[in-house]
C-alpha cells in the first residue's frame, strides 16, 4: 500500500475531468497538522477488500489497535440511530483525517459523484491549480459515500474465525435501510437476524440471511431462511446420538456440528430432511407453540390449522404441528421446484413475510438451544419471547 501523500492527492484529483476534458491536477490543501494526520495514516495496518452484501464495496483496517471497517455506503439518520444506539454500543461511527481519507478513497476506488464539468472547474480544478489547493472537504463531498465504523469491543461482533470482517460489515449492513427493505420482510424478521449475529457467531450462515433480506421476491426470501434452517436439521439428531454414546455427560463443551460432521465423512451419515423439519417442529412448538398459531393467523395456507393448534388437547396440537410441517414443506417445494399452477398454494407477499418469520425465529431458537456461545449440549432451551 502506498502511504504517500502526494501519490494519494494525485490519484484522488485525477478521478475528476475539468472543463477541457482533462485529469485534474494540483494539490490538496494541507490540514492544520500535516505531522499527525501522515503518522496516523503510516500506522494504519491495512486488511482486505471485498464485496459485502448488497454488492457494497467493503475494507478493514487497524489504527491505534482498533478494529475498522469502512463501507462505500452511507446510512440514514434514522438507522444509524439505530446502530450506534446512545453512543456506548460496540459500534461507532467515525472520521478519520485528511490523510487517511485519501487513502480510503483510493482503496475502495471511489468514483465523482455526477458533476457538471462547470461545477468541478469552479469547485476542484481551479482551487487545485492555486495557492494551498482543494480543501478536502470539498473533494469529500464531491465523491462516492462511504463510512467508516470503529469496533469497540471486538468480542461481541467479531467472532475468531477465517472471514470476521465480512461478519462485522454484514452486522452494520443489516441497519441498511435499502438493503433491509427488498424483499419486505417484516421488523421482526430483520431484528431477529440482528440478534442471530450477535448471539450464534461460529457457524452462521451469512450469505443466506443477506439473500434474503436483499432478494426482490418475498418467496425467495423465504427459501434462504429455510437454507439456513436445513443447517440445523441434524442438531436434535445428533443431540440425541452424543446421548445415546454418554457424550453428554461431562461438563465440558460438545461441537454438535462437528460430531455431525464426523458422522458424515466417516459413516457417510446423512440427514433426512422430512424427518429433520418434523423433529424440529416438535421440539419448537413444546417451547414456543406461539409462534406456531401466529403464522396460522397470519399465513392463509396454515389458517385451517388454528383451531387445532389452539386446543387444549395434546394429541390434538401434535397432530396439527405434523400437518403444519407437511405444508411447511410444501411450501418450500414450491419455491424450489416448478409445480402445475392449481397446485401451488395461493400466497401473497405478505404470507411469504410472515412464513419468513416464522423461519428465522425457529433458526434463532435452535441456534440459541445448540450452538451460540462455546457449543455446548444443555439440559434446558430458553425460549424466545
């Protein structure tokens, strides 16, 4: 990476055309104290850039020992409010110098905004061409957005594995309104994922959940919340296998998912993916038969169900939870394979919103019951309210 200042003015003019239809050239205006803006740039640790969800240009960086991540985009009032909450939260927002500015400029390859040739005569080439030059501010706010977010506490957002980054700038991403907004989910679906990335860091799934909160079409939206429920098909399995073995008996930490993988590639044991969704359902619904009745209220293909799901009889609601797994299912296969019409269930988008609910709060629930923190078997699930 270059840390010359000269190089890094040069290159941020260079994207702007004068009225002539040539490079702008000259220089920046120095800030009051060049000394410390040039050493807080040369004691930048840089990361790696990539695309994050949304297709929004993403870098991670050090300064001072404090993780960074800067992110061609820009969020509203409203949503930053929302993510930095009262300013004491693991996330903040920050602006760094002139010197380091330019530098992000340059690694996110920033583009003018749409300028006349006029406005940037008048307001980048000339004052480039005289005395001290260009103030940055001007040049700032004559490019591309971007924003830089500083981590605070690195252990509740950043989790110890290959790919941290991407999770830290797929979090603040989740607080992008014209990401978040795509595929109309509802608030309680995207607060949901929010929780899922700070709660269940070591396996979750992110690209999933970014497809679907960034998807057009509210039934595939629905179909990458239910990828990322196929994840946990084989916890009550597996759970019941490491049972079965004593496994479950110390007091130390068990990794379903890697038992579950060591079943796979050493007995080629695989899930069953019927049987998974209606072990599942089972267990959800002895904890949390609310949400169950919810989606029947609100998600026509399910509302037969509501009577059943709301007995006081036992056999009566295991019954209606098998059935509400059959259409679940359904559901799903409608998505994934082409039916005859009269065959499909009539959904709207707002029963594929409220089936995507349902999904995420169900992957939530066995993320918590299984997998979040050290992945440990636990006697007792909390459930969610």
């Amino acid at each position: 990476m270059t840390t010359d200042i000269e190089k890094l003015e040069a290159r941020a003019l260079a994207k702007f055309v004068d009225i002539k239809g040539v490079a702008v050239s000259g220089k920046i205006a120095p800030p009051s104290d060049i000394r410390a803006e040039v050493q807080e740039l040369k004691s930048l640790v840089k990361g790696s850039t990539w695309t994050a969800a949304g297709g929004i240009s993403a870098f991670d960086f050090s300064i001072a020992d404090k993780y960074c991540v800067a992110l061609k985009m820009s969020l509203s009032e409203s949503d930053a409010a929302d993510l930095l909450g009262a300013g004491d939260g693991p996330i903040e927002l920050v602006e760094f110098g002139g010197a380091v500015g330019l530098f992000l400029i340059d690694q996110l390859k920033l583009k003018p905004r749409s300028q006349s040739p006029e406005w940037v005569e008048e307001h980048i080439a000339f004052p480039a061409s005289q005395g001290n030059g260009v103030d940055f501010a001007v040049l700032r706010g004559a490019i591309e957005e971007f924003s830089v977010f500083r981590i605070r506490d690195e252990q509740i957002v950043r989790p110890s594995k290959p790919g941290a980054s991407r999770h830290v700038a797929n979090f603040i991403l989740t607080y992008h309104g014209p990401l978040t907004t795509a595929a109309g989910l509802s608030q309680k679906t995207i607060d949901c994922i929010r929780e899922i990335f700070l709660q269940e860091r070591s396996h979750l799934l992110d690209d999933n959940l970014f497809t679907a909160l960034s998807s057009p079409i509210p039934r595939h939206a629905f179909l990458e919340l239910y990828r990322t429920l196929e994840f946990v098909f084989v916890l009550p399995r597996v759970k019941a296998l490491a049972g079965s073995l004593g496994l479950d008996k110390a007091e130390g930490e068990l990794d379903l998912i890697e038992l579950a993988r060591a079943c796979y590639s050493q007995l080629r044991w695989k899930r069953v993916e019927r049987d998974s969704l209606e072990r599942l359902f089972e267990e959800y619904s002895r904890r949390y038969l609310v949400s169950f009745q919810s989606l029947a209220a609100q998600c026509k293909p399910f509302r037969s169900l509501t009577p059943a799901l709301q007995s006081a009889e036992t056999e009566q609601v295991r019954a209606a939870v098998t059935k509400f797994g059959d259409k679940f299912y359904a559901l799903r296969n409608q998505v994934v394979h082409q039916l005859w019409k009269e065959e499909e269930a009539d959904c709207d988008a707002d029963d594929w919103a409220a089936l995507a609910e349902f999904t995420i709060g169900c992957v939530k629930y066995f993320y918590e019951s299984y997998l979040s923190g050290p992945a440990r078997i636990r006697a007792e699930a909390v459930p969610i309210g």
